[in-house]
C-alpha cells in the first residue's frame, strides 16, 4: 500500500528544498499551470484538450459555478487526527478523486497513458481507462501494479466490440466499467473545426480498437455496417504530412493504418443508445456499472431504474452541449433525487481542493479530475501527473481539516454557502 505524504509532511519538504533554490516545475496555481501547460504541446494538440463546444459558455459556467459556492469553515474541532480517505466499488481512494477518462493523449506525449498510469501508481490513485486512449488498458495494467482502475466504454455501433473491450477490462483488473453516455455523437468543437482537425483520424487515441481482436477482425475483412465514404481530401503538402503523421502514430502496415482510423469513425459513436442496454451491459458482466454524463435529475432516476450502480454527473467538461447547465449546478436536486446509498461522482471544472470538498459537501461520493493532469503531464511527463495529483491531494486535505473535518461524513451542506 502506497504511503501517501500528509499535507503537512509535503509542505516542509517543499519549503525546505525551497532554502536550496528548488522549486517545483508544476506551478501550485490551477490557472498559472494552465498557462504553462500551452508552451509544451503543439497548438492542435492544445485546441483539442482545452477547448470545448460551440462558444464554450459551458465550460466556463462549469468555473464560476463552482466559485459561486463559498465555504463557511467551522473551528476549534480538534482535528489533529484525520483521514478522507474512501472505498467505492472495491475501489481505494487516498483522496476522494479519481483520474477522468480522457482521451487521445497520445497527441500530447509519446506513451501518455502509460506515463499517467505508472503516476497513479506511485500517489495510490485510481485510474479510469478511457475507450480513447493511445495505449491498450493491458499495457496501462501492466503498469498499475496492485492500484485501482476502471474501464470507461463508449457504446459503438457493434455490440461485439462492445462486448470484447468489456471482457477485455474485467480481464486486466478493472474494478468497474463507466459507460459514458452524453457522447453518442461529438460535440460542436469549434476550436478542432476550425482547424479541421480530428485526433483519430491521425490515429491518435484508438489503441483500445486497434489492440482488440473484434476491431481487427473488421479492419481486415469487413463490418457489415460499413458504408462507402466518398469525401476524400485534395493532395496538398498537408495531405503528405497527414499522411506521414498517421504512419508514424500506427505500428502496423500503412493500409492498415488508413482503414482502422476510416473505419473506427464509422463505428465508435452510437446515436441510438437507450435505457434498456444499461440492463442488457448489467447481464453480460459482474462489474459495477456506472453511467457517466449525467445532468437531469430525471435521467439519475432512470439510471437507477435501469439497475446501474452509480452515476457521474457531468457535462464532459463543456465539450458537448454548448449552453448545459454547470454539473455542480445540479448536484443537489441529483443527490435529493438518487438519496445515499446511491453512489454520484461529478466531474467539470474540479481545478483545486475546494472544488472537491464542495462536491462532497453537496452530495458527491467523490470527483473526477479532469484537465488539470493533463496540463501536468504536458510539462512534465509522469512527474507532473504525480505533481498534480499530490497538490490535490494536500490541498484537499488542507482545506477540509481548516474547515473543522476529519473525515468525509463530516463534510457535508452545512459547510457550504450559496450566496444570493
Ligand atoms: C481532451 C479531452 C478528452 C476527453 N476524452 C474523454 C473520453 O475519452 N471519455 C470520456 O468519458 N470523457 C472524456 N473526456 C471528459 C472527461 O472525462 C471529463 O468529463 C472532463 O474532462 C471534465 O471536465 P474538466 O476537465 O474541465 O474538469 C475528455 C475530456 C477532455 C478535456
């Protein structure tokens, strides 16, 4: 079990090193390791993790909803002693967070997935694989040792790819399969059109397709879904370097690397997902299974109907519906909805400690963090995911022990204020 460095611990290390001159690459501020996160990585690359939909008013009332909540911190409780530590799923959590599937970060760093795995194994935190990722979930697992991690599914147009990736996750040691729902066709990001650019079709962020026996079935002979695609793009200087990137990108024959990128954009979105294959995914695993972009408190309803066993709520940090409510917005009427013991997640906008202790106090189990590691390991590679994550980790625990707690039941709406 990994020892995880108490807030405290980490601050003297820090402030101690600081009388030697070093310091931190990661900067500790969430906005100034945004700003330097964009001087590492090309500038598609950035379009794509930091953008969002459309004009991205969601993405940014992810933020100022968020700060909006205030909290009212309670003294004198004697909280020499705590641990907000938390099990979810058979699933252990130092810190109530877990990192968010996300996906084509092959497009940052080389082995990215690898890189963000072997950080979850060194801070003990759990890693949810995401169905986009640029390196299979075995080779991610490979590297986890004994630390947690999920497997998030999108629903494609076959079943049997469906089926193989799920057996493929119970088989590396997943301990639940998020099914992400609010992405059955992609979002209107308008930074990546006006580029004209689509990670995949590079063949970033299809290792799980390109690794899976189904897919490759389908590469090599036929789906029968496949329709004849007649757009075809000009031959110009950046056709060439399209062409050459996609060779780089793909370990296998140059055929090949063309036909899995065409064909996985025909399959991988699935617009006719409904309830009843919550129920029918239940029946064909023994895994947990939790249903993640959730904003109506209606749909948290029928996620219960339908026999999930947890929810996310989430707008995909703003890159899908253009205008959606802030998740933090609708945790409260969600939780009053779906009561405990019914286990809610939430993720969009989690930047700091007490963006997580706010989730909590408003009825999440615990939070997904999003871009920040991203931003991390852009800098730094493995180092800055591990960077980012212990930040989180200690200024999660700072802010819930000043606020009078020692353990997450403690945190709970009467630590927050909502103005107005
Ligand atoms: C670049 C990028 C790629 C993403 N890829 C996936 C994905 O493959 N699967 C998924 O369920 N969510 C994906 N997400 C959504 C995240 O899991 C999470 O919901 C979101 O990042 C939360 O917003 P935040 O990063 O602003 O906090 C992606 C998000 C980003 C920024």
């Amino acid at each position: 079990m990994i020892k995880i460095q108490t807030a405290f611990e980490r601050q003297r290390e820090i402030y101690i090193r600081g009388i030697a001159g070093q310091r931190s690459d990661i900067p500790f501020n969430s906005a100034e390791l945004r700003a330097k996160a964009k001087k590492y990585v090309s500038r598609a690359a950035w379009d794509y993790v930091d953008g969002a939909a459309s004009d991205e008013a969601t993405m940014a009332r992810n933020r100022t909803a968020l700060d909006e909540y205030r909290i009212i911190p309670k003294m004198m409780r004697n909280n020499s002693a705590a641990s907000f530590s938390a099990e979810l799923f058979d699933t252990r959590l130092p810190a109530p967070f877990l990192i968010a599937p996300i996906g084509a970060l092959d497009m940052v760093t080389k082995r990215a997935d690898v890189k963000i795995a072997a950080a979850c194994r060194q801070t003990g935190t759990p890693f949810i694989f995401s169905n986009q990722a640029g390196d299979s979930m075995e080779s991610c697992a490979t590297v986890m040792g004994e630390t947690d991690r999920w497997f998030q599914l999108y629903w494609s147009k076959s079943d049997d790819l469906v089926l193989s990736l799920v057996k493929r996750a119970e088989d590396c040691g997943c301990k639940a399969i998020v099914l992400t729902v609010d992405t059955t066709m992609l979002g209107w990001r308008s930074r990546d059109l006006s580029r004209g650019y689509l990670p995949f079709l590079k063949a970033y962020g299809i290792a799980q397709y390109t690794s899976d026996p189904v897919f490759m079935k389908y590469v090599r002979s036929r789906w029968e879904g496949e329709v004849q695609n007649d757009s075809k793009p000009g031959f110009t200087i950046d056709t060439i370097r399209h062409i050459l990137q996609l060779r780089a990108n793909y370990k296998g024959p140059f055929k090949e690397a063309m036909r899995s990128a065409q064909l996985f954009t025909q399959m991988y979105t699935n617009p006719a997902l409904h309830w009843e294959q919550v129920s029918w995914l239940k029946s064909k695993t023994n895994l947990p299974v939790i249903i993640k972009g959730i904003l109506h408190p209606d749909d948290a309803g029928e996620a219960v109907r339908a026999g999930a066993d947890g929810i996310v709520v989430s707008n995909h940090g703003g890159r899908q519906v253009n205008g959606a409510v802030a998740s933090i917005d609708m945790l409260p009427e969600i939780r009053r909805a779906v009561p405990r013991p019914f286990k809610i997640l939430l993720d969009s906008g989690i930047r700091n400690g007490s963006d997580v202790f706010k989730a909590i106090a408003l009825g999440a189990d615990a939070v997904l963090l999003g871009r920040p590691y991203v931003y991390g390991l852009a800098i730094a590679g493995q180092q800055g995911v591990e960077s980012v994550v212990r930040n989180l980790q200690n200024d999660f625990e700072l802010t819930a022990r000043l606020s009078g707690c020692r353990s997450l039941d403690e945190i709970n709406s009467t630590c927050v204020h909502l103005p107005g």
